[in-house]
C-alpha cells in the first residue's frame, strides 16, 4: 500500500510529509518548494506503508512539469493506493476543486485541512462534522508545522474510501459553492499588520524600495554573521586546537615526504598554513568547514528566513519586468536566490518554470552568471583584504554577464516565454523549529555533499603535482591561460580541480601570489567557464545532454570572452 | 450589462466594463469575460477564479508589469498580458 500526498501548491503538502515520516524535506513559504516527488516510510496500524510527497496541483490537467509528475504519480497508482488530499482550510473553496476532480477519478482519500490555526485569524469556522458528512470521507482538521491533530489523520488513514458524492461535471464550481455555503461561516475582520505589510511589498512605489532594503541587508547580514563565525569561532579552534595536533602529527611523519604532504601538506614557515599547505587534514578540513561552512551558514539562515515569511514570490512580482528581458519572468529570481548558495538545488528548482525554453535559458545564465557560497566565502576571504572595489568588479561583472548573456539567450533561442502566473501565499512568522530544521538540512546536506568532494580534490592536487601532470597541462594551455586571460600557467591547475569542486579551486590560487587583476580575472573564470561536477550532474539530467553540451559550449565561449575582456580593460 | 453610468466620475466609474489590466489598483469588480482561448481560462478556472466571481485588484507595477489580484483568501499574480484578457465590471472601491 501507498499514500500519496496531493493537494494545490504550498498547502503543506511537505510539511506533513516530514511530520509523519520524520524525514527531513525542504518546506517553504511559495508554491513550487516541491518539483520532485520524495518517498519515506510511515507506520499506519503496524504495518509500514510508503508515503510520497507529490507535488502541488491545480487540477488533474498539468500546465508545468511538476504538476505533471503528480499527475502522472496518481495515474499511475494502484488499487490498494489511498490519498491524503491536504487541503488549505483558509480557501476551501479553490481547494475543493482538485478535490472533487479525485472524487471524479474514483480515488480512496481522506481529506486534511491544514492550517487549521490560520482559520482563527481569518474569521473563518468551518464545520468539520458536517464536510464529512457531504463528502463522505473523513476530514481531519490539522496544523501540519506544529503537529496538531497529525496523529489523528494518520488514525484515520485505514478509513480512506472512494466519496460516493456525485455531482454533474458543468455544475462543479456550483456545487463547491453549496459545499462552501453550508460548512463554512465567515465573520469580518480587520487588516492585520502582516496583510498591510504584504500589500506594501507589492505596490511598487514602496514594493521597490523595500526589495532593495531585503536584498541590501541579507547581504550584509550574511557577511556580518558568516565573517563573525569565522573569526571568532572557526579559525580559532583550527589554530588553537587543531594546528598543534597536526604539527605532533606531522612530526610523527617525518616532517617531510610523499605521504606526510598528503595528510599534512607543506609546512609554511615550520607552521601549517591553512591556505597553503594543502594536506587533505590540514587545506582539505579548513576549506569545507572553517572558510566555506559559516558562510553555507549565514547564506541559509537568511535565505530560509525569507522562503518561510513568504517574501520570495513577492520578489519575483517586483524583478518580472527585468526577467523578462532575460526570457524569463519574475520566478526565476528563485532558482537563482537557491544557485547563490549551491547550484544544484538552484538548478532543480528551475523546474517551476513552465516551458523547456525558460528552464534552459534560467539553467544556463544560473550556471555561469550565479556564483555558489562555497565559491564566494572563498573569493571574499581572497579579495576581501583587498579591498571592496575588486570584490565589486568580481560581482559587478558576473551580474552583467548573467544580464548579458540572458538577454542574448532571450534573442536567440527559440519561441517565447509564458508570463508569471502565480499564487503569492500570506505572509507567516516563521515557527523556529521550523526554521532551524530546515537550515540543519541544509548545512547537513552541505557537508555530506562537500567534504569528500573537497578532500577528493585536494588529495588530485597532490597527486597531479606529484606526478608533474598540472605543469604539463599548464604548458598545452599556456597560450590561452597566458595570452588571453593573463594568468600564469600553473593557474590551469585551479581550472582542472574546479570542475570537482570550486572552493578548492580558488584555494589553489593562493600559493600562486598573484595580483589583484589575476585574482579577480581567476575569480570570474573559476566561476564562469564550467560548473562543478556536481551541478554538471544535474544540468545534464534536466536538460538533457544535447542541451548541457550547448550549454556548457555557452559556459566556456563567454568565460573566455569575458575574461580576455578584463584582462584588456583592467589596469 | 450596463454602460457607464454615473458621468461624474466618466474614467473608473461602477459598472464601467474593463480589463484586469487597466483596471485601478484598489477597485474590485466582477468577472465578466476571460478571453484568449481555453489556456488562461483554464489555469484560472483551476484556481476558481471564473466568470462572475468578484476579484479585487490589490497591485500592479510599472512598465506593464504583472498585476495582483485576491478572490476569496487567494492572492495570484499574473502577467499584464495574461489581465488583459479578464474582462471586469467595475463595481467599486475595497
């Protein structure tokens, strides 16, 4: 047996998922949080059932691939399948659609109402026993982010049945009406300060100047949390703590040799430098988890704090005109919002765009023009000393490249891209466990994904060095690596383990001392000319491999170009 | 349906017949037409938002940017073109 999970988008869908399975799926504030569906094991009368988290959807009609998927996954399921129609107690009616359509298709389901606790706010009350006695099936009132009642839907599971509810298809809209008009009562109410806020942040005359306003100070606030954390906590502990363990360790070894450069790498000076030495213990630790990690931290933070308000489809209303000179409209601002934290999750979400036209054109300007936090934590800690001006060109640059480039997309590829249709949900106060969670994942994802990655790469730059691999390749692209982007070419190195991992990349600039022009050139290729395996995984998957090879052709033309340019134009 | 009436107010007055699109900011009104083939009409049917259903229009933005309208508790945004083609009858401010 199966329970599939269905309902519009942003109802909860994930949110109860998690709470039933204990698994740990991301939950936002917008609809689209899922574009795939997710499988977890429930226990319904002590036996283990599957339960998938599918979707949201409308209708049974699909109109972009993630509702196709719920479509499909319903089709698709078999005789002992049931249902949980989660349906948003705050619009009974729009939820009631999709609803009566299961209805229609003979589908076992019960039915829960989340958001139960928002009914309160709204004036609305609704008759929970009398529902059920119309639609026949059971109906569980539930609050899905605090667990309210979730125990109770889950008791009831081994009621769900077909509704024996019949009703004439052109009638639809007037039956719902009655369904609404006899269950539901709704008393007046004020504004409250949430709905004042949402209305400002989508007039444009205020709308504007508060999405400057959020954008300025999540950027500030994420380098004062994530320059905090690294200061105060994560260097310290990796040069109190960790440095003398590691220089008893190096002694122990020898001070010197293959396998001691391996583990330890050089020592600077008779210390370990963390951004020299390059030992999978040493460079290999530091990276992932002192200078990339609060950064992951920080990014996230704020990033979850704006999906779980809501502000982020308000966002997208505010940039559409602007993402429609780029061939896309306002919601791809969230693909890349995800793609400054890591691309792959910023790639999969370019799912909630209808066409295959938008999702190759917001796919590829996201790979090229979008650089990850683990990227950037690296080039702020390389550029920041600095000073601002070079960090600014690095940014400024890729930002016009994104615009450039998604403008010439827009000319070029084929057809035409749909406006922006879509729900903007209510502003929510964030629960904090909620919140917290979601960051967890997240960092834990990070470190799951990043640490044998970064190690893997560290421990090639070894062996590359070692077996003099690097200085050969360094001497085919010198031409290039030289001529054309100014570099030196031992900088090739940084180009070959970026595609395993960017960070290290831009770590393997440090030893090299280059100038401030080299950096900022290395920087905008690094994150330009190719995106790292893991993205590159992804891209392939949802493009397809014709698409990423054009795409990748796109990533390599323009790092070159762009690169060659500045290395003309700067002093 | 009614032509304008009430010639004091000749621009936005009640019961003037208007696209989504041009519609005020701040006026609600009921849903007359929607246009353009079954592609828009559909996605909206889906959401419940049909002929004869009141909708208020909360925002637009500039340079024919998208418009956000509420029906019922249910906040959507569309693109200016897609609001072009729901015609409304004005019925006053919200």
């Amino acid at each position: 047996m199966k329970i599939l999970l269905m309902g519009n988008p942003n109802v909860g869908k994930s949110a109860i998922f998690n709470r039933l399975t204990g698994a740990n799926v991301i939950v936002s504030n917008y609809a689209g949080t899922t574009v795939e569906f997710t499988k977890g094991c429930l226990k319904v009368a002590g036996q283990n059932v599957e339960l998938i988290d599918v979707p949201g959807t409308y209708a049974l009609d699909p109109t972009n691939k993630a509702e196709q998927i719920a479509v499909e996954m319903l089709k698709g399921r078999k005789e002992e399948d049931v249902v949980i129609n989660v349906v948003e107690a705050t619009n009974l009616e729009r939820s009631l659609n999709l609803t009566l359509q299961l209805i229609k298709q003979n589908v076992p389901f019960i039915l829960a109402l989340n958001f139960w606790d928002e009914t309160k706010h709204k004036g609305i009350s609704i008759d929970v026993e009398k529902l059920e006695n119309i639609l026949k099936v059971p109906c569980v009132p539930i609050c899905a982010v605090t667990g309210e009642g979730v125990k109770h839907l889950v008791e009831r599971i081994k009621e769900a049945k077909p509704s024996s509810l019949g009703y004439d298809e052109k009638e639809k809209w007037h039956e719902i009406g009655n369904i609404v008009d006899k269950v539901q009562t709704i008393t007046h109410r004020h504004h409250t300060l949430l709905e004042r806020l949402s209305d400002a942040s989508v007039r444009p005359l205020t709308g504007l100047p508060i999405a400057v306003i959020v954008l300025f100070l999540t950027f500030k606030l994420i380098r004062f949390v994530a320059e905090g954390l690294i200061s105060y906590v994560c260097e310290p502990v990796f040069e109190n703590l960790w440095s003398p363990l590691m220089l008893k360790l190096s002694y122990f070894l020898g001070s010197a040799g293959f396998i001691h450069d391996l583990v330890i790498g050089h020592l600077v000076k008779g210390q370990i430098d963390y951004g020299q030495s390059f030992g999978l213990l040493t460079t290999g630790l530091f990276v992932p988890l002192a200078a990339v990690l609060p950064y992951v931290f920080a990014f996230y933070l704020v990033l979850s704090f704006l999906e779980d308000f809501g502000y982020l489809p308000r966002l997208a209303i505010m940039v559409d005109t602007l993402m429609h000179r780029l061939g896309l409209h306002g919601l791809a601002i969230i693909p890349m919002l995800l793609g400054l934290g890591c691309n792959v999750p910023g790639v999969l979400s370019t799912r909630i765009l209808e066409t295959r036209r938008e999702r190759f054109i917001s796919a590829t300007i996201l790979a090229i023009g979008v650089p990850c936090a683990a990227l950037q934590a690296m080039v702020v800690g390389l550029l920041g000393k600095h000073g601002m001006t070079s960090l600014g060109i690095v940014y400024g640059t890729l930002f016009i490249v994104w615009i450039v480039l998604g403008v010439l997309l827009n000319h070029t590829v084929k057809g035409k891209s749909p406006e922006i249709f879509v729900e903007i949900p209510p502003y929510r106060i964030p629960y904090f466990r909620g919140l917290s969670k979601k960051i967890w994942i997240r960092m834990k994802w990070f470190i799951k994904e990043a640490v044998p990655f970064v190690l893997l790469g560290v421990f090639l730059v070894n062996i590359l060095y070692a077996l003099g691999i690097i200085q050969f390749v360094g001497k085919f692209t010198a031409p290039v690596v030289t001529r054309v982007l100014g570099l030196p070419s031992e900088a090739v190195g940084a180009l070959i383990i970026g595609f395993l991992r960017k960070d290290v990349a831009v770590g393997m600039l440090i030893p090299l001392g280059l100038t401030v022009k080299q950096l900022i050139i290395a920087s905008v290729v690094l994150a330009m000319y190719f995106p790292c395996i893991a993205t590159f995984a992804t891209l392939v998957k949802e493009l397809g491999f014709v698409d990423m090879l054009k795409s990748a052709g796109i990533m390599i033309i323009s790092s070159l170009i762009v690169g060659g340019l500045l290395n003309l134009i700067l002093p | 349906m009614s032509k304008l009436n009430g010639s004091k107010k000749p621009v936005y007055s009640m019961g003037k017949q208007i696209s989504l699109a041009l519609m005020r900011a701040g006026q609600k009104g009921n849903i007359l037409q929607i246009s353009g083939g079954h592609g828009i009409a559909d996605k909206l049917e889906a959401l419940g938002i049909r002929e004869g259903q009141e909708i208020k229009k909360i925002s637009e933005q500039w340079m024919k940017g998208p418009i956000l309208l509420q029906h019922g508790n249910t906040q959507l945004a569309l693109g200016f073109g897609l609001a072009s083609k729901v015609l409304v009858e004005i019925t006053g401010e919200y």
